[in-house]
C-alpha cells in the first residue's frame, strides 16, 4: 500500500488471549506507540492482520496467528535476538478473491508458498473428500 501512498490506519496484529481477551498484549505491531510494549520475543503469538479500508466504501482484512521463533542471524545488533515468524493459522486464502493481475511476483510466491505450507501440515490430518478440497484450494496461482 505504500509503495502506491495509501495506508490503512490501524494495528497490524497484537498479542493472543491465554485469558480470553481478544487484543492481550502486552506486546502489538501498530503505528500506535505503547510504553508497555515490550517488544516481542520468542515463543509469543501475535496476529497479522494486514487490510485496507477505504472510508464510506469497503474494507478487506486478512487475519492469522504466527509464533515468533529465534531468527538464528549471523549478528545480534544490539545484544538483541531476532526473531522470525511461523504460521499457527494453516487455512488457505479464498482465490475467489484475489486479483493476481494486482500482485507482484513476491506476493504470488508468498501466497503459493503459504498454500504449499497449508496442504503438507493439513494433508496428514484430513479424510479423502477434506482432503481433495484442499488440493484444488491450494493450487499455486
């Protein structure tokens, strides 16, 4: 959305509920500072919920959970451990609603390595017909 000046003016995901609560912190990745925030670290889940909303009109939101898992870098800037993120979320994006003429070839490999994530840790677990769905679901763009 930058890369075109738009923005869509809210928190890109916060921390998930061990006490039910829907937006548990402390941590959050938002354009709004927290003095609380502690940043986040190995082992937090935290939700990435990317979207775009535009006034009077329409919005759309993709929303899953991730755990941040040590980033093992060759430096620790600052005596800091980074970290990376893995999916805990395992459901395929809906190709009904994506335009691939307006993604570039990161995005379309994002996705397509998504899919192929969803379909090897889903595959093991589900019954033929389940099953099926997903393959054709997760086809590469």
């Amino acid at each position: 959305l930058w890369q075109v000046g738009l923005d869509y003016r809210h928190g890109t995901g916060h921390g998930v509920g061990s006490y039910l609560c829907v937006h548990e912190g402390p941590h959050l990745i938002s354009f709004r500072q927290s003095s609380i925030d502690p940043g986040i670290f190995p082992n937090m889940t935290v939700t990435d919920e990317p979207g775009y909303y535009e006034d009077g009109s329409f919005g759309v939101r993709i929303e899953n959970v991730l755990i941040a898992c040590p980033a093992h870098t060759k430096f620790k800037f600052g005596g800091r451990e980074f970290v990376r993120f893995e999916h805990i979320t395992m459901v395929p994006l809906d190709r009904k609603l994506i335009e691939v003429s307006l993604l570039s070839p990161a995005e379309i490999a994002w996705i397509n390595a998504y899919h192929h994530e969803c379909l090897t840790k889903l595959a093991p677990l589900l019954s033929p017909r389940a099953l099926s769905w997903l393959q054709t679901a997760t086809q590469p763009l």
